[in-house]
C-alpha cells in the first residue's frame, strides 16, 4: 500500500538557533551518512554539543552516488 505524505505530516522547519545546553560534554559526530544525519539532528534538537566531521567533500555516505571520495557501495 503506497503511502502519500502530505504536507499536514510534515514538521514545521527550524527557523531559529536551538540553545545548545553547555553543561553537556561535547560529542563528536564521524561520518555524514544517514546514521550520522540522524544523530547529529537527534543531539541537536536535546541541546547536546557536538561537532561533525566528514572527510568527503559532501554528504550522504554510502547513500551519496558517485561519492568523489570513491567509498560508495551504489556506485
């Protein structure tokens, strides 16, 4: 059964800075694939530090096609 999302599903965007709890230790993101996507949006919105590094030029990891750091299994 196909499933059609409408925009009454959808979020309302983030049009804000959302504090960041300093008190928190820093976290460390590695990787832009999907995973990490979704983890750096999770410890965004609960205020938890981090920083993120990618060591390709774009994001998207294995899910990226053609990625220019030549790591993609959808090559």
């Amino acid at each position: 059964m196909a499933y059609l999302v409408r925009p009454e599903h959808l979020a309302k965007p983030v049009t804000s800075s959302l504090p960041v709890n300093e008190s928190l230790a820093r976290t460390y993101v590695i990787g832009a694939g999907s995973s990490e996507i979704a983890a750096a949006n999770a410890l965004c919105l609960a205020g938890v530090p981090f920083d993120w590094f990618e060591r390709g030029s774009a994001m998207g990891g294995n899910w990226l096609f053609d990625n220019p750091k030549g790591s993609s299994a959808c090559c």
